[in-house]
C-alpha cells in the first residue's frame, strides 16, 4: 500500500513549494512545475483510491487507543470525558482523533505535507474577534495542529460531516451532497490560492459579514443570529455569570465538578506561570497585558477531547471593575499526528509552542494574546477565553443549510493549507474534474459507518464496566 507510515513523509514534496525554512538564494520551482510534479502523483496514488476504507484485520482496539490517550489526564474527569463520547458517534468522532489518526496515516497519501489541524471536524470551526475586533470565521482548534498530509484533514473533515449529518436526522443522499460540497470547495479554492503569490495568500481570510452576505436562506439567517450571540461574548459580559464578590473581591463562580478551585500551591504555581507567560508575547502585547493584575484563578473542563487534560480560566482586571480580560490556559500534549511523521522521537521542544506557532500559520488572523508557558513540570499554551468566540450550531442548520456551511468550511480549511506548504501541488494532484470529490464521498460514509461500529464498541465497554462514565455532563 502507498500509504505514508512512521518515518515515511516525503517532505521534500512540500519544501518545494518554497515555505520550508531555507536559503533565500535557492533556484525557483516554477508555480507550473510544482502542478505539475503534484498531477504525476496520480501514478502513484491513484485518486479514486482515496475512497478506500476497510478496517484492516491489525486494526487496533479503539477502546484501547481510548485508554491509552487517557494517561496522565486528571482521574475523577475521565468518566466525564467518556460521557460526552458515548452520548452519540458524533461526541464520539469528535472526542476520538487518536483513533482517526491511526486509521488515515495508513491509507494512501501523496506525501504533500503542509501544516495541518490535526482535528478538522465540523465543530472546529468557528468565530472569533481579530486583533482589530472583527468578527471572522475560520479553524478554531489546534491542540493536534503538526505538519502532515493534507488528506489527512480532508478525510476527518468529510467523515465529520456524514456523521454530524446523520446526528442530525440528515438523509444519506443530503449528507453525500455536503460531502461533495465540502471537497469540491476545497478542491476550487485551493486551486485558486495556488494561483496567487504566496505573499498574497497570506492576507485572504473571511469575515463574518461577509459570509452572510454571501450566503443565502437558511445559513445565512443563521450566521446573522450566531454572530449576534458571538459578538456579546467578550470579557466584561461574562462577570456576571462567570464571578461574583467574596469578601469585597472578586471571585470565579465554582460549578463543581466543571469549574473548581485551585489549592493555593497550585494557584500559586500558575501565577507564576502567567509572568513566565507573558515573555512568549510581542512586546506591545506583552506592555498591555502587563497593566493588568491577576484576580483569581480556577480549573474549567473544556470541549471533548480536552476533558482530562488540565485547563484552567484566570481573571485579570485593568483599572476600572469592567476592564476585564479572561485568560485560558490549556496542558499541551504531543499531537497525535506526531508518531506517524516523526516517529517516537518528538520533533517540538515545548508542544504549548507548537499550538501557538501552527494556530498562527493556519488561521490568518490570531489571537494576539497567544502565548504559551510551563507550570509543575507541564506544558501550557495561553489564549484569551472571551474573544467573542461562537460556531453555527449543528442542530439549527436542515440539509440544504449542512451543504452550504460545508462548502464553508472546506474553503477555510484550503485556506489553512494553501496558507503554509504545497497547494500547486494539491491543487495539481486534485486536478479540475470532480473525481476527489466523489471519492472521499464514499470515504466518508464508510467511516461514517466505521465510528458508529467504534461508538458502539465504546458503549458496549462501558456497559461492561470496563471505563467509568459520568453522563450529562
């Protein structure tokens, strides 16, 4: 098979599009050599062979991958982590990207290896305020985010959306059709961005006004209501729900077992890691922060994948009560991309930095406040928690809506990859006609299946009292 294992990533194929770190004085490869190095791939990976899906009989226990990815998380949060993925195959996919991971790095792959996310699901994808406080949509997690093979994230994407279609009572047919939409607007996109400079592609991002006003129907309504409640999403609108005053301060409200508070070595411990913070920041940023003073730290479990991993929430306040900004802190781990590109030797000295620097490569505006720090020996990145944060919600989106935000976020997702390393060469490899589209259709529904048969494997060993589970957390 010509999929790309441990130590096999032909790299070289993405240095030659000119974004690998090296002499300014190199000889050029020509933007119609690079598409045309990518369509003689075809040879070897032929493109309908990217529909290919069987669980392979050496397949590993999912269950197993599951347990193993649970070391060194915080124990009494494991049952809720495992609730939220047995709540459905959707919770479950999204929860689960060291399974996916295993799976697609043993299909076949060009070898093209730009920055990827990692974990491109339907859900990571999402609004967010640019440093200029615009309201912008695009990728919005990158706790896996590594060099690797674009398919990579095409195919957890295209999966992501079959099995988020059917969470959401969506007919195959109507899943197939945002499916394709989604590759087809990759595939249209990319090819578009190649064909800028690379300078130029660097600046391309999408504003929310913008995509309603592209947008027709049902989607668009929905992004009009979903950026209104994004919007209100900033630090000093969260005070009231998310503090209240003790003894004449100010104090994060605890929400056991989801918000708690810190024992005071540990709250300790993160200050510190907070100064130590603020030196990964560009000087301006760091001069802002700086004016601010720490109020009060707490412990807060975040997504799906994350429960477990150590997360915490710190207030800072300026001058005035309402001059507030919220700080996330998030334990940083190995991406689970990184044994099937480096093998077992890690390629990043600190992974919070990794997070930072790849978020940076893809999105095309950032949080300017990213940062990342170590506390007791693990590593941290930092970002702002209340930066008008928010995503189309799955369940207020019918079929014809589920298309048209696929073509979305398959165009944001060209845009990460076009943004770092080889789209003339995917964009060569992909080629004008719709053979891609239709066969990572077919990927998608087979591994649509494949999660719901995992998800039940999931449910069955936790019925069997093999992993503890906490629900409806």
């Amino acid at each position: 098979m010509d999929g790309i294992g441990a130590g096999n990533v032909h790299t070289v194929l993405a240095d030659a599009d000119g974004t690998a770190y090296r002499s300014l004085r190199h000889r050029p490869v020509t933007r119609a050599q690079r598409y045309a190095l990518g369509k003689s791939l075809r040879k070897r990976v032929p493109r309908k062979s990217l529909a290919d899906w069987t669980a392979p009989s050496d397949r590993p226990d999912p269950v197993d991958l599951i347990n193993v990815s649970h070391q060194g998380r915080v124990d009494r949060l494991i049952p809720i982590r495992v609730g939220r993925m047995v709540d459905s195959p959707y919770g479950f996919l999204r929860g689960t990207a060291v399974v996916m991971a295993e799976d697609v790095a043993h299909l076949p792959a060009t070898g093209i290896t730009p920055v990827v996310c990692g974990d491109s699901h339907f859900g990571n994808f999402g609004f967010y305020a640019s440093p200029e406080l615009d309201l912008v949509i695009d990728l919005n997690d990158f706790d896996e985010a590594h060099p690797g093979c674009w398919e990579w994230d095409l195919r957890r994407l295209a999966a992501s959306i079959w099995v988020a279609g059917r969470h959401n009572g969506t007919s195959e047919d109507h899943c197939g059709n945002a499916v394709r939409s989604c590759v087809s607007s990759y595939r249209h996109e990319l090819r578009r961005l190649a064909d800028l400079p690379l300078f130029t592609r660097s600046f391309v991002r999408l504003d929310v006004d913008r995509l309603a006003a592209e947008t027709a129907g049902p989607l668009s309504e929905e992004v009009v209501r979903s950026a209104k409640r994004a919007r209100h999403r900033t630090g000093d609108r969260a005070l009231p729900r998310f503090t209240h005053e003790v003894d004449g301060e100010r104090r994060i409200v605890e929400e056991p077992p989801l918000i708690t508070r810190l024992p005071a070595r540990e709250a300790e411990l993160l200050a510190q890691a907070l100064d130590e913070y603020l030196e990964t920041l560009p000087s301006y940023w760091r001069r802002v922060l700086g004016g601010y003073t720490l109020v009060d730290v707490a412990h807060k479990v975040v997504g799906v994948g994350s429960v477990g991993l150590r997360a915490y929430v710190a207030l800072l306040e300026g001058s005035s009560e309402s001059d507030v900004v919220f700080l996330q802190l998030k334990q940083a781990r190995r991406s689970v991309l990184g044994r099937y590109v480096h093998g077992e030797s890690a390629w990043h000295a600190h992974q919070g930095q990794r997070v930072v620097e790849y978020q940076q490569s893809l999105q095309t505006v950032s949080d300017p406040l990213l940062g990342w720090t170590t506390m007791d020996g693990l590593q941290y990145y930092v970002r702002q928690f209340r930066n008008m944060k928010g995503r189309i919600p799955l369940d207020a989106i019918d079929a014809a809506a589920l298309a048209d935000y696929a073509g979305v976020v398959g165009q944001l997702l060209a845009k990460g990859h076009a943004r770092t390393s080889g789209a003339s060469m995917i964009a060569g490899y992909m080629g004008s006609s719709d053979r891609v589209d239709r066969a990572l259709c077919k990927f998608a529904r087979r591994y649509a299946d494949q999660t719901e048969a995992d998800h039940a494997a999931l449910v069955g060993a936790v019925d069997r009292g093999l992993l503890p589970v906490e629900r409806g957390v």
